[in-house]
C-alpha cells in the first residue's frame, strides 16, 4: 500500500468518526423478548398499521415449523402473510430479487427476517431494493449508498434463531454473487432493524456446538467492539454487559438447553454485542 492510499484511508476514517455522531444510529424502535413473544408480533404490527407481512428464512427453519406460529398468528388476526424461504449461506442477489418479487406480489409492507445472520442479510437486502428500485445491489454496495437517497426501507422486523451474529442490531448485509465470485457488504443505518423479537424457545433446541460457537461469536463481536478505536461511552457499556452476559449464562445455556433464562440472557448478549460493534 503507498503513502497515498494510506492517506485516503485514513482521511476516511476520521471522517467517518466524526460522522458517526450525525448518523442515524436509533432505527429500532421495539423489542419483544420473552417465551412466545414470536407469536405476538402479527398484533403488534397490525396495531402499528401493518397489514401484509414477508417471512425471509431457509429451507430448514421454514421445514422444521419455526415460521408457522408467526404465519398461524398473522391468519388470526387478519393479516396477509407469505414466506420466502428459499435463502442460502451467503445470500445471494437472486434471493434478493426473488424475495423482492414475492414482497411486490403480494402487496406487503413489512419484512420478517426469521434466522441467522444470512436470513437477516437476505431481508434487509430485499428492503434497500424495496427503498431503491433504480439501484441494483452491486449499486448499493460500499457505505451510506442507501441513506443517501433519502428513502427508508419497509419496516424490518428482526427474530434472530442463534445468539451470536448480532445481525439483529447491525447495519450491514453481506451478500454474493455467484456470477462474479463476490461477495460484498451494504452498509448503512437505514439496515438496522425497526422491531426486535427475541424469543428464546426459537434457541433452546440449538445443539451444544451452535450454542458455543455462537456465544463466542457474540463474545469476540463484544471484545471488539470495547477495544476498537471507533468506540464511545455507550459502545463500551453495551460490550462490558454483553461479556458479562456471556460469561455467566453460555456455559448454561451449553449444558442445559432448555434452561429459558440463559437462553433469554444469550439472546440479550448477542444483541447488545450487536449494537456495540456497529
């Protein structure tokens, strides 16, 4: 790397730190947390005027019936609701333009991501394309590309499966493209997820291997963010809780699967880890 390079970068990152504090950081205006607050999304959402609602998630979870109590809640209240469950590792730009058809297709107005970290990425690439249906995905790659245009994604509500990727409170959506043999990231506040649903009887069923290599994940996402150089007063705070959380509640959550409070304190920690790092 030449000096030049260097300087622009560093000229980047100063501008980008002092950016930081005109940013819109607080997107998410509520979190649901708790046994079986999944199935009280549908009437939140239609007390907030929502009427149509897309599930992104994969095949397994969609298998394995996770999505059904959002769906069967939907019907009872009187909501429209459709899943596209077709997400891979690493989604890629055709999930999103699939997901996108589907949204359209039915005359939704709100996205459901129901998973990991690549359901997450999947949904809030479908909402920047929702947002910006002139630019592509390749055109919105990079930085701020979103918020630029002025226009605000679809709310995005967040359920999160695992407790590790903090996707649920992060600004960026990776995505690939498998024509290009790319893979890049969206970054942008307008990502981060409105509403937050933290159920933990959609974790108690992770096996010991998930739960631990997760709970490391949120952990290093915590170390990160408090010896990071971007950080602040707040970021410090949420990452010393977080590490807190981790250290008295994943080795709970290993051995006893279906102890709900350290799988509800997990899920905690991931999100605060979440929000620290980004």
């Amino acid at each position: 790397m030449n000096i030049f390079t260097k300087m622009g970068c560093r000229i980047f990152q100063q501008s980008m730190r002092l950016a930081m504090f005109l940013l819109p950081w607080n997107q998410c205006k509520k979190t649901l947390s708790g046994p079986g607050s999944i199935s009280q999304l549908p009437k939140f959402l239609k007390d907030n005027g929502f009427k149509s609602i897309l599930i992104v998630t994969d095949g397994f979870l969609f298998s394995s019936g996770k999505a059904d109590p959002i769906m069967a809640a939907c019907e009872a209240e009187g909501m429209k609701s459709c899943c596209y469950h077709d997400v891979v590792p690493n989604p890629t730009i055709q999930n999103i333009e699939e997901g996108l058809k589907m949204y359209h297709d039915n005359n939704c107005d709100a996205i459901v991501a129901l998973g990991g970290g690549s359901a997450m990425d999947c949904a809030k690439g479908i909402g920047a394309r929702v947002a910006c249906p002139k630019k592509s995905v390749p055109q919105m790659k990079g930085v701020l590309k979103i918020m630029i245009t002025g226009h605000k994604l679809p709310p995005l509500v967040a359920i999160p499966t695992t407790s590790g990727t903090g996707s649920e409170a992060t600004l960026a959506a990776v995505i690939s493209n498998p024509e290009t043999h790319e893979k890049y990231a969206i970054n942008d506040p307008f990502l981060i997820p409105r509403y937050v649903v933290m159920d933990p009887e959609l974790t108690k069923s992770l096996p010991p291997h998930l739960t631990s290599t997760t709970g490391m994940d949120a952990l290093t996402h915590a170390v990160e963010a408090y010896i990071g150089g971007e950080n602040t007063k707040q970021t410090k705070k949420e990452a010393i809780e977080a590490v807190q959380l981790i250290h008295k509640y994943l080795k709970q959550a290993y051995d006893h699967g279906d102890d709900l409070e350290a799988r509800v304190e997990m899920q905690k920690a991931a999100y605060l880890a979440g929000k620290a790092f980004t």
